[in-house]
C-alpha cells in the first residue's frame, strides 16, 4: 500500500471533491475485471473516485483497503459510499498531481 502524508491527503480530498465517480463497485465485488479498470484509470487520472453501491456485503472502508492492497494505492478518504484512491502514475503523458 502507498503511504503518503495527512497534508498530501488533505490536498488530495480536497481535489477529489470536484470529481464524479468513475467507477461502481456492486454486488459481484471486487472481480478481475473491475480491478483492470481500476488499474486502468489509476494510470489514466492518479486520482479516482468509486461508488460503493449498498447492494454490497462490505463495509466501504473494508473496500477501500481492499482495493489499496491489492492497486499499491493510498486510501485518501471513504466518506459514506464514496471512496477515493490515489496512486502516481507511470504512464508519459499523463497530467501529473503534484502533492
């Protein structure tokens, strides 16, 4: 899991807050396909926003440890059933979030 500072996540949350979800974590939860994407938009936009519907079984703070477990991402916030995941991406090209 990427660790990164309570000023970074600040910064982060406070970006994150602009953004719509990209992304909806349902009852099959989280299955290969879903992680591609999220890997997927990790390289695209660094910062990614998820929808936890209320279909599933865990809570959404479980969810997003889960997730930045299994990505190498940091958590940066999980308020109600909206979590947020943040990872520098490798990709050229990509606007980078200087944090």
């Amino acid at each position: 899991m990427l660790e990164i500072t309570s000023a970074q996540r600040a910064r982060l949350r406070g970006i994150a807050m602009k953004l719509q979800p990209t992304a909806q974590l349902g009852k099959n939860g989280i299955t290969d396909a879903f992680l591609d994407m999220i890997e997927d938009q990790l390289d695209s936009r660094e910062l990614v926003k998820i929808t936890v519907l209320r279909t599933v079984d865990v809570q959404p703070r479980q969810v997003i440890d889960e997730l930045a477990e299994i990505l190498n991402a940091a958590p940066v916030q999980a308020v109600g059933y909206k979590i947020v995941l943040y990872r520098p991406s490798k990709r050229e090209g990509v606007k980078h979030i200087q944090i």
